[in-house]
C-alpha cells in the first residue's frame, strides 16, 4: 500500500521530522484507509449476515409450506386410495349382482325357449293330426264322390217322390242335400 521509505538521520538528534511526520502522515493514511476498508468489509458482512438471516427465515418458511404441502398430499393420497377401495369394492358388487342377473336371465330364458320348444312340439303334432284329418276328410268325399259317380243315373229318378219325403230312406250323411231340406 504505502511504500516503506526510510528515515534519514538528522545530525545528531535522531532522524530528521520531515521524513518521520512523511511517514506518520503515511501511517495515519493507511490506517484510515485500512479504517474505511474494514468499515466497508463489516458492512458487507453485516449486509451478508441480514441476507443470511433472511435466506434462512424464507428457508424455514419453504421447509414450513413443505411439510404442510406433504401433509395435505398424505391426506389426498389416503382419500384417493379409500375412494379406489370403495369404487373397487362398488364395481365387484355390480358384477357380482349383474353376475347373478345374468345367471337369471340366463336361467329364465332356457325356460322360456324349453316352453316353447315344447308348444312348437304340440302345435306341430297338432298340425300332423289336422293334416291326416284334412286327407281322411278329402278321402272320404273322394270316396263318395266316386260312389255317387258310379251309381246309375236312373236310380235317382227311379226313387218315388213319396219315398223321397221319408227322412228313414235317406243316407243321414247326405240328408242335408236332399230337396226336402233345402230353404
């Protein structure tokens, strides 16, 4: 900083005073000058020590809101996961119920269709007895169809009108033709 200069003497009474109050006058600079630096380094340290203090205030308030944060997100967590095991638990006894309906309908359904299997099976044993019915009725007027063909012509007109009134002589199949009956 200051350059050490060295005091000369002085005849004969020790060194001379320009170069000893040179150098006192270099000493109370410096010593201010170290002053004012060390005044500037304490405040510095000072300013340093308030941001510290503040750095760690706000550190303990982040840590504060931490550990609230993680508290709250325990909370939400445990919620989430008691709504996933009631939502769990729901959804099994949905499907178990639906399950069993299933099974039901399923049930019910094969009941129905044997039921109905079972009417088809009378209506067509229904229909296989109206149908021989149908060809024995078509066979029996076939037949007399063919009887009343093969009878001579003249056996109608050979009948007396008084016989034709006599309901005895009539075929009780045929008398609802006979002209005694017509209106």
């Amino acid at each position: 900083m200051f350059e050490e200069s060295k005091l000369r003497r002085a005849w004969l009474r020790g060194y001379r005073q320009g170069d000893v109050e040179l150098t006192v006058a270099r000493a109370t600079l410096a010593h201010e000058h170290m002053t004012h630096e060390l005044n500037a380094t304490k405040a510095r340290a000072n300013a340093m020590q308030t941001e510290i203090t503040e750095l760690h205030r706000r550190i303990e308030t982040f840590r504060q809101r931490e550990l609230e944060l993680t508290r709250a997100l325990d909370e939400v967590r445990e919620r989430r996961e008691h709504l996933e095991r009631e939502a769990s638990s729901r959804a099994q006894q949905i499907v178990g119920e639906a399950e069993q309906r299933s099974a039901a309908l399923r049930t019910e359904g094969l009941r129905q269709v044997g039921e109905l299997q079972l009417q088809v099976e009378q209506l067509l044993g229904l229909r296989a007895g109206l149908s021989a019915a149908l060809k024995r009725v078509t066979q029996d007027i076939s037949d007399a169809l063919d009887r009343l063909a093969a009878a001579p012509a003249r056996a109608v007109e050979q009948i007396q009108p008084h016989a034709l009134e006599t309901p005895d002589d009539v075929d009780p199949r045929f008398a609802r033709w006979s002209p005694d009956t017509e209106s």
